[in-house]
C-alpha cells in the first residue's frame, strides 16, 4: 500500500512546470529514534508536489498543512553547473564553466504527491 498521511509547516515553496511544490517541516513523534542537531534534530524535511497546482492554489510558508497522498520516486540528470546553482556556487572548484555544463550528476528524489490537503488555522499539537 502506497498511502502518505502527514502534517507539517511550509518552509519553502516553488513552481516547476506547472506543479506546485511545498518543503514541509514535519515534527518526529515522540518515541521514535532521535535525530542529533547536525542530523536535522526533531524535524524532518519532506517535499510535497501538488500536479498542476501552479495557478489555481496558494500557500504561505508558516502555514501548517496537512496532507493525504502517496510517494513518487523518480530519476534525473542535471548538469554540475545546475546542481552547483543550487547549492550557491562553485567557490574554490577548479574547473571551467564549459565542463561544468558537461559533467551531469544523477539525482533521485522522493516525494509525497497530494491528493487532499487542509491549511490548518494553528499549529497542530
């Protein structure tokens, strides 16, 4: 069974074609192993992708969400150059512009894809 059920804060939202997405903040339960400071503490950080959602849906990071969907993997390449953007630069890399558009690196990303959701008036206990 392929069933996601899970509440969060938005910390970060983009668009990418036109599919909404949503980094939720989302508090371990108590009971379950600890994670260390470094490791991320209480929290883990899950992406959350709401298909064609790009005009007809609006969110604010700080809200609180709660989601119901199901887990996507899937695979892609991008170039150095593209990942190194995203990662804020090249700083002290030696290597040119030109094989940084050349060297690709291969990327898996997981993600919990909505179905229903509800924007929550507080922060959930």
């Amino acid at each position: 069974m392929n069933e996601v059920h899970l509440s969060g804060q938005i910390k970060r939202i983009w668009t990418y074609n036109d599919n909404l997405y949503v980094r939720l903040s989302i508090r371990r339960d108590p009971g379950r192993p600890k994670r260390t400071p470094q490791e991320g503490g209480q929290y883990d950080y899950v992406t959350v992708a709401f298909i064609d959602g790009k005009r007809q849906l609006h969110f604010e990071e700080g809200q609180f969400l709660t989601v119901h969907g199901w887990i996507q993997s899937r695979d892609f390449d991008e170039t150095l150059a593209e990942f190194l953007k995203r990662a804020e630069g090249a700083d002290g890399l030696n290597i040119s512009k030109k094989q940084l558009r050349k060297i690709l690196v291969h990327r898996s990303v997981i993600e919990v894809i909505a179905e229903r959701w509800t924007i929550e008036d507080d922060k959930p206990d």
